[in-house]
C-alpha cells in the first residue's frame, strides 16, 4: 500500500524503526547540503540551472533539487521535511485503513509498518507472532492505548523477531493483579521508544518480560498502582537495555527486578519504599544513572560460592535509606560514582577477590565502605562518614567537603574541590579533557 501519510502536517514526532533519509520510500523535500537560510527562492522550475537562485527565505523550491554549486547554492544543507511511509494507517475517527490496531494487527503480515493517528483507542493488543512496527504519528503525548482494566494492554509473547517495535504511544489502565499490567513479553523481542506506562491498574508488575529481548528508549514508568512486593519492570532470562528510562516502584518494592543481562544507561530509578535496582544471578552494567530506594539503591547478588555475575556501575548517583548498595557473590567493578546510606555507602560481601572501588565519593554513612575482605578501595573521597572503611582500609582517599553544588541533587563538583585530580591516577583513567581523572561522577572516561 505504501501511502503517504496525508493529512497530519509536515513534519512527523517519530519515523518507522531504522527509517533512513536515503531509504526507498522515503522522499526528501528541498533543498541539499549546506543552506543556512530557511529556504532559496529560485526561479527555475527544474532546478537544475543554479544562475538565479538566490539562496533567502521563502523557499519555493521543489523536489529532486540538483544544485550543487554557483554563488547561491553552495553547501546546502537544507534538505527539508521527510515524509514516511507506511504499509496500515489506522485512525479511530475513521480517516485511516482501520479504526483498531487489533484490527491492523490482525490484517498485517511481519514486516509491515502500522501508522496510529493522535486517537484514544480503548482496546488491548497482541502482535500475534508478527514481527511489526507499531508507532504513533505524533508521539506519546497524543496517541493512547487505553486497556479500560480489561487485562493486560500490550502481549508480545508469540516469538515476536527483532524489528518489533511499540513506539509514540502511552499506555493505560491495564489490569493483571497476577501479572503485567501493561505490557508482558515472552519469548520475544520488543523495542519500546518514546513509551509512557502511566496510571495502569492493580498489579505485580506493569511491565513482565519474562526471557524477553527488550530495548526501551525513552521510556516512562509512572504514577501505576503496584501491589506490595511487586516491581515497574519485571526481567527474568533475556536481555534488557534501556535509555533515557526513568521508573517509579509506586507502592511497590522494586523499580526493576532484574535476573538477566541489563545494561543501563542515563537511567533514573527510583523506590521509596524498597530497591531501586534489585539484581538476582545477572549481570549488570550501569553507567550515568540515578538509582535510589529506600532501602538500597543497589542490591545485587549471585547466591553462588564462586562468583561468577559481573556488575559494572560507572558516573552513577546509588542513593539508599541504609544501604547506597550492596552486592554478594559477584565480581564488582565501581568507578566515578556517589554512594550514600545511614549504614553504609557499599556493602562488599564474598565478592571475587578482584573486585574494586575506584574514585566514588561515599557520604553521610556510618561506614562509607563495609567489606569482609581486603578488596582494592583507592582514590576514594569521603563526606560526614564516620568511618571510612570497615574491614578493608582504603588507600590515598580524600576527606572533607567535596563542593558540591546542591547536595543531593546536583553532583557536579567546582574547580576548586578537592575531588578535582585526586581520582586513580593511570592515564587510561583520565577524564574526558585529557586531565588526571576527577573523584566522582563527573570524572573518567565514561563522563558523557
């Protein structure tokens, strides 16, 4: 079908999944590299005689601009709006190919692209199998899936492939006391971008991915109703991957509860009751995020006599009620972060004995690091913590006022604090700048 998507402005919130400029289908509007002005005002029908542009405002230009050079159209960058195309436009005011996206669903075949105009469509989906691009026009913002507590709002569990995508949408009031609320994967692979799970029914979980291969961009996790003991985002077996993801438990005790393979990345995790990050036999990679829950920001472990998970948290802000983190039986690796806890900053217990501390700053914790082993803790800085070390004695550490600029909120450090330069030492370490790595999450390699 391949139509065009008429009828809803110019230019679009979000493209179909791995759209390209250059991609067939694709058509590009106005003019080429390098115009700085809005527009050129040639003259020419054809466009291919650059003598008479003169490269202003008010662009009347058409497509297939072949200038390339002259005095007017040098360098032009302007290559204008690009319209997508789709293979379904569904519309619930009846201006598309269907008024539901069950009914595209059910209509579609792996591969198609289904387009959803700004609408509040009341039903629940199941992609069926089909590996689909799924994706509201004009973002989350404007196009809901509203489930009405009929049951869980989005299944992907039919072995959906990679290229499955649910993007530009909010989803609400899904129900499933026993289950996901608002999305369950299983067996699947799903990329959610630009996704808002808000006010989603009773549950154990809004999100269960249970051996799913998800990515999540842009991903919101907010105000649901989470049954004690239950979690935002269930993830056991698979993977997960998530960008710009920001997570609120509710009531519940778990923002994320992971036994897979995570990796996290400018993330904000929050749970006031319980863990930010609950991590059972996975591996963990967390880099510039902020993780906090009321008990612990962290709290992962391996439950093996030999530590075989690894957790890597870099430029992270790990806040805890009593405990910033905790991690057992693992192989740990922490660089350029800020831990604080009543108790303690990081708990260390039965960890790989080459686990290590390396320029976190550990504040107002009655120990900033308690471990049961002398593992490697060194370029450390310590605020208002009654001791630095319990069980393990930290080396070359720097005490006092880090100056932060708004404690806890802010984290970046003045020129003048004495974190600056005082982190490990080894050029591969430095910072971003080429200068000797800062103590803290503005420090190291991994800064941006």
């Amino acid at each position: 079908m391949s139509r065009l998507l008429a009828g809803h402005g110019p230019v679009l919130a979000l493209l179909p999944f791995a759209l390209l400029a250059c991609e067939p289908g694709a058509i590009a509007i106005g003019d080429k590299a390098g115009d700085t002005g809005l527009a050129d005002t040639d003259t020419d029908t054809d466009d291919t005689d650059p003598s008479d542009d003169t490269d202003t405002t008010g662009d009347t230009d058409t497509t297939g601009d072949t200038d390339t050079g002259g005095p007017d159209d040098t360098g032009d960058t302007d290559q204008g709006p690009i319209i997508p195309t789709y293979d379904i436009l569904v519309d619930c005011e009846g201006g598309g190919d269907f008024l539901t996206i069950q009914e595209a669903i059910d209509a579609a075949v792996s591969g198609d692209r289904i387009a959803l105009a700004p609408c509040e469509y009341h039903e629940r989906i199941d992609y069926l199998g089909k590996y689909l691009d799924i994706y509201g026009i004009e973002g989350s913002a404007e196009t809901v899936i509203d489930a009405d507590y009929g049951g869980t709002a989005v299944d992907v569990e039919g072995a959906e492939s990679d290229f499955t995508r649910l993007a530009g949408v909010s989803v609400e009031d899904g129900y499933d006391p026993a289950g996901g609320s608002a999305l369950e994967v299983h067996y699947a692979s799903l990329k959610l971008e630009d996704v808002v799970f808000a006010g989603n029914g009773e549950s154990y979980a809004v999100a269960m991915l249970t051996v799913g291969w998800v990515d999540m961009i842009d991903v919101v996790f907010e105000d649901n109703d989470i049954l004690p003991g239950g979690q935002a985002i269930f993830a056991d077996g698979g993977s997960l991957s998530a960008t710009n993801l920001r997570a609120d438990c509710g009531a519940g005790d778990y923002a994320l509860w992971q036994h897979n393979a995570t990796l996290l990345l400018d993330n904000e995790l929050t749970c006031d009751a319980g863990y930010g990050l609950y991590s059972y036999h996975g591996e963990l990679q967390v880099k510039r995020s902020r993780i906090e829950g009321g008990i612990s920001g962290i709290y992962a472990y391996d439950e093996l006599d030999t530590p075989s998970e690894r957790a890597y948290v870099y430029n992270s802000v790990i806040g805890g009620g009593v405990e910033g983190a905790r991690f057992e039986y693992m192989s740990v690796y922490l660089a350029n972060n800020v831990f604080w806890g009543a108790d303690a900053g990081v708990v260390f217990l039965a960890n790989d004995p080459s686990s290590w501390l390396l320029s976190n700053v550990f504040v107002g914790a009655a120990c900033g690091i308690s471990t049961d082993a002398a593992y490697t803790a060194a370029y450390n800085g310590f605020w208002n913590t009654a001791a630095e070390g319990c069980g393990v004695t930290p080396t070359a550490s720097v005490s006092g006022d880090p100056g932060f600029v708004a404690f806890p909120d802010d984290l970046t450090i003045a020129g003048s604090s004495p974190l600056v330069d005082a982190g490990y030492p080894d050029a591969t370490w430095n910072d971003l700048d080429g200068t000797r790595n800062d103590i803290g999450i503005t420090g190291g390699r991994w800064a941006e």
